[in-house]
C-alpha cells in the first residue's frame, strides 16, 4: 500500500510548471514528471522546440530525483485541436485553441496516463486555484496573481477533471514562483515564459493557416456597402484586427466581420466605431464546472470575460432556449468574435464557459 498521495505533473520545462513540481514534492507527495509532446513541423521538429523544452523538463526531474516520462499525443492533438482550429477558421469563426487543448491534452489524455501510473492526481502549473468543499466538489477559482490568471484557459473544464487536479503556484505571485525556482536551485529559474499557440509556440498566423488554407481573393467593405480593398481570404483575419489589411490612405480600418458565404470581410472606420461594439451575444456548447453551477445564476448580475486578459464585465444571462444562453453586457464590448469562449464568474470563481454564436 502507498504510503504518499501520488501526483503525476505536467512538466513544460518551463519555471511554473517547476516550481510546482517541486513545492509537491516539499509537501510530502509522491511526484512525477510527465512532458506531453503534442507538436512538431515534420521534417524540422527543432521548429517547435519540443526536444529543448524535454531536454529542460528532463533536468528539473533530474534536479528534483523524481521519474520522467514522455507522453506523445501529437496525433491526438493534430485530430482534437489543430483539425479544430482549421474547420474554425474555415467556417469564419476566431477559435482558441489553448482552451481546447487544456480540455483534451492536460487534463484529458494526460489524466489518463496518470490512472495508469497509479496517481491519484495531475498537477499543472496554471495560475489557477482549487477549493475543495467537505464533500469533495471542486470549484474552480481564478489565480491570486492577476496579471497572470489562467482560470480563462480552464473553462472547459468539467467537475470530474477538477477534482482530480491540483495548481500549486496558484495562490502565489509571479516575482514568488520564481523566487522560489532559485531557492530550489531550478535551472529554468530565469527561462522567459513561452508565448504563442499551446504546444506550438509563436508562429506567423498567415503562413501557419496557409499550410491548410488556399488563399483566395475577396473584397474588403466598408460597414456601408463600398469596396476599398481586396484581402487574399476572410479566414487570415480576426475581429477587431487593424494591421495587415493592406488599406492604404492613413485612415485607421478595423474588421468587424467576416463574410465566409461571399468571402468578404468588412472593416469600419475608427478604434470607437459603434460597428464594433455588442451589447449582447448567444452562446452554445455549455460546460459547468459543477453540474447546474449556472442556472443558479440566471437573470442574476455576474461577470464574464469572452477573451483571455480581457477585464471581467459585468452581465446577466439567460437561457434563450435549451442549450443557448443569451448575455446581456451592462457596457458594450469590443471585438466579440464567433467561435471563442465566454467564461462565466462569481467573484473569484468560474462557473463555467460557452462558444460565442453571433
């Protein structure tokens, strides 16, 4: 029988994801580290950095005496999110695939690599936070650091998968994580953090879409009907988006929609333009982090964030009818793009998320 909980954690190689592994393992659990390989370029796999990444999670287990293991799910992440992200797009929808990839990758498949090394829990090293109630429901609660919250990237999360999770640098600061990296005498101490697409990394948009979407020649409008521009294809470009349209004349431009049937994407004048501002949106594909956590909340005032970073704005929901929730925004917001997540707040803690519809 074991005497110690035992945590299998998701090692990155990078500082956050260390520094948990470590303040585990000074908590007295038994710790393993798991580096999750789930992209790389084909002919180049150093186009990605996964083997350097591998190569630092691999010294922190190494630092830290704990067992290392790699997991290859790129095949699962090519089909479940890189497969998803391209119907997106191609459908004229903004996607986020770091969301999806949280739902099916770390807290999915990676889970179930832990039932099989016997763990009792995975951990990340999200600034998220856990409370558990007596009875063992999860709830899931933004960072104490709120310059680097990522409760926004977990809001697919479900009851079951929280439960089983655990986010140690997450009642803690940045400036603190990475004291706490020196301390431990942690390699990736001073390690930038990585930026970009889950897994990805920073890559130029247009030519990561391009390898799988033909670029076709369409008109730029003005919210008033008139043709001031042609676009190589509406799906290289985003709400709210103003560089890389190619208008000339110094007149600010901002797309505000993206038309797939005609393949045109309009733009309107101006960063306060009404045109790209919503006081309300739909939204389906409901998950609660706790079974009916947001039909408590109907017709109530909560907060709700429909990208990562953006201020909680204040709002109510309801149920336009089964499986649809309309939101209704005390202030306008800017850029509301199809295909992203909303994700629903009380306070500190997420209740849960939905796709934006129109």
């Amino acid at each position: 029988m074991k005497s110690k909980v035992s945590v299998l954690v998701g090692l990155s190689g990078g500082v956050d994801s260390s520094v948990s592994a470590a303040l585990l393992l000074e908590a007295g659990y038994e710790v393993i580290g798991g580096f999750m390989k789930n992209w790389s370029d084909g002919a180049s796999d150093e186009s990605c950095g996964w083997r350097a990444e591998r190569r630092d999670a691999m010294a922190v287990a190494a630092k830290l005496n704990i067992p290392f293991h790699t997991f290859d799910f790129e095949e699962e992440y090519r089909a479940l999110v890189y497969e998803y992200m391209i119907a997106e797009y191609k459908a004229g929808r903004t996607p986020n695939p770091d969301v999806l990839c949280n739902k099916y990758m770390k807290f999915a498949l990676f889970l179930r690599e832990a039932d099989k090394l016997d763990c009792e829990f995975v951990a990340m090293g999200h600034y998220a936070r856990v409370r558990r109630d007596a009875d063992g429901t999860a709830h899931l609660l933004a960072g104490v650091d709120k310059n680097k919250d990522q409760s926004y990237f977990l809001c697919q999360l479900t009851q079951a998968q929280l439960q089983r999770t655990l986010f140690p640098v997450g009642d803690l600061e940045k400036p603190e994580v990475r004291k706490l990296a020196q301390k431990f005498d942690l390699l990736v101490a001073d390690k930038k953090d990585s930026q970009g697409i889950c897994f990805v990394g920073q890559v130029n948009m247009d030519d990561f879409l391009q390898a799988r979407i033909e670029p076709h020649t369409g008109n730029i409008l003005t919210t008033a009907g008139r043709v001031i521009g042609q676009h190589h294809g509406f799906e290289f470009y985003t709400i709210g988006q103003r560089g890389g349209l190619g208008i000339g004349g110094g007149t600010p431009y901002y797309v505000v929609e993206r038309r797939a049937e005609t393949n045109e994407v309009i733009v309107a004048t101006g960063a306060d333009d009404p045109a790209l501002y919503r006081v309300s949106l739909r939204a389906s594909a409901i998950t609660e982090t706790i079974e009916g956590n947001l039909q408590k909340y109907f017709g109530k005032k909560i907060t709700a964030r429909i990208r990562y970073r953006q201020p909680l704005a204040a709002c109510v929901v309801v149920e336009a009818q089964s499986g649809v929730l309309e939101v209704k925004f005390e202030a306008p917001q800017r850029a509301v793009a199809p295909g992203q997540f909303i994700a629903f707040y009380d306070g500190d803690e997420l209740l849960g998320s939905a796709v934006i519809d129109n």
